[in-house]
C-alpha cells in the first residue's frame, strides 16, 4: 500500500525552518516528522473513541487521587485509516497541565523567566514560529491553531501542542510499538534514562522535566501518561486505563467515513487490530 507520508519532506523546508524546528524539537522529532509522520489531513477513518473522552482523560490529569496526585498530560493515540488505507495511530485527545508550586519547589525544578527577558522573548517567538509551522505543513483547521491564542507557550504546553501533529504507524514510536505489541511501557526515569526508545519526543519530554512516561495500549488505541514526578509501577492503574478507555466502556463502532473504492460500512476494533497488525509497515529503523 502507499501511504502519504513526509507531508514535510526536506524539500519544503529551508535551512533556517530546519534549524528552527530542530532547536525546539529536537532532531529526531523533526527527521521523524518530514520522513514519517501523516498529515492530520489525510487521516480519514478513526475507532468512535466514545463522546466522553475529553473527560476521560480530564479525569487522570485533573483529578487527583488520594495521595493528591495527579499526571501532567494525557494523551490518547487513536487507531485511524489513511485515505490510502493504512493504519496509522493519530491524535485523538488529549488535557495537560502545568506543574504545581509544590512538585516545581520538590523538584527543584527551573523557575520560568521573566517575560521582560529578551531570551525568553525570543524563545516565545520561535516556538509560536514553529507551532505555526507545523500546523501549515501538517494540517488542521484555524480553529486547532492553538499558538494564536497563547500569550505565551510555556514548555509543557510546546510538549503538548507539537504532539498533535505526530502519527505512529505499526512499530513506529513508542505508541506504535505499544499498540503493535499490546505490552505497556512504564518508565520511570525519563530524565536519566539514555534510550530515548519510549517517544521521539523524548527531547521536548526532558525539557519539560517529565520523569515518568506511561504507554498502555486498549483494543482503540494507546493512552499515554507523562508526570514530572517519579511514579512507581501501578497493576491497578494500567488495569483501569485498559478498561475506560476500551470499547467494553465506549460500546462504540467503527464506522467508515469515506474510503479508496467508494464502499461503507462498520468495523470491530479487532478488524482494525489486524489491519494494523498486518499492514504496511515503513522502511528503515526509527527511535521510538
């Protein structure tokens, strides 16, 4: 199958947009982007997810449990359909926030700079810049083009919104191995670990300070769980996750919104499960 991907291949990007994109993303996130990643575009048939996911995932970031924690962000990677008919695993939602006084003071994290700072003034630029960037090459409505409406983009919310314009096909990333795989991946030190094999993104990932990344994948998709704090391994929690956010808990169908052959027509999870599974898989080896 041929897949459209590259959306932002080297040939649209000039040397000081590279540059640009590479000192705020990193450089594996970028050669990931223009080699790999699928436009928002042409991502055409995705898993009904359920009405109440924004919620679901407003749940593990805004509510926090008894020992008063709570993550950082939440993000659900959703099994989708290229209009070529490749199974790729796209935004599908996703709620962060920022550290709290206390886990920035615990942690010793770096305070912000100073908005009269003409360093900070000129990072605000660049990654309102390269925001705007990707959401030209990648796709996506004026009204998802968040960095208009941020006075500023603090690091968490760089993290969060250069997310949206990654997809992960079967193996790639580590939402695309987790899926492939259906294991999870829990680690617990992202900030000291030397394999950066759970995320691309893992160098937007440390600048944030997050220390704790989760992947856990569900017959939809995968949810990925990120907090700043370290968090030891939990049965209960990926038990939990597992449940809400499959279709045991969403009771939802597949329906196709349009196809290569014109046809129509409803899909189980697992008819997606094994598209993934047994579908075109890019060449060549990628960081995940």
């Amino acid at each position: 199958m041929k897949i459209e991907v590259g959306l932002g291949g080297n040939g649209l990007w000039n040397e000081d947009e590279k540059a640009m994109v590479v000192e705020v993303l990193g450089v594996k996130a970028f050669d990931y982007l223009v080699t790999k990643s699928v436009s928002n575009e042409n991502l055409l048939m995705a898993i009904g997810s359920g009405e109440n996911l924004q919620n679901k995932l407003s749940d593990l970031v805004e509510r926090s449990n008894v020992s008063n924690f709570s993550w950082n962000y939440a993000i659900f990677w959703q099994i989708s359909q290229s209009k070529y008919g490749d199974w790729v695993l796209g935004w599908g939602d996703g709620c962060c926030r920022e550290p709290k006084e206390e886990e920035e003071r615990d942690l010793g994290m770096k305070s912000v700079v100073s908005l009269n700072s003409l360093e900070d003034e000129k990072q605000q630029r660049l990654r309102k810049r390269v925001l705007q960037k990707l959401h030209t090459t990648f796709g996506g409505s004026d009204e998802d083009n968040y960095a208009f409406g941020l006075d500023r983009v603090t690091d968490t919310e760089m993290f969060f919104l250069a997310s949206m314009y990654f997809s992960f096909a079967n193996g790639d990333g580590g939402p695309g191995k987790c899926f492939a795989s259906g294991k999870h991946l829990w680690l617990c030190d992202a900030l000291k670990s030397s394999s950066s094999d759970y995320c691309v993104r893992s160098f937007l990932a440390k600048s944030v300070g997050f220390q704790t990344i989760v992947l856990v994948p569900t017959d939809l998709g995968v949810v990925e769980l990120g907090s700043v704090r370290m968090v030891d391994e939990s049965f209960e929690l990926l038990q939990t996750v597992k449940s809400v956010f499959s279709t045991q808990s969403s009771h939802s169908r597949v329906k196709s919104i349009s196809s290569l052959d014109g046809k129509r027509g409803d899909w189980s999870s697992e008819d997606f499960r094994a598209g993934f599974e047994l579908g075109h898989t890019f060449s060549g080896e990628t960081c995940g």
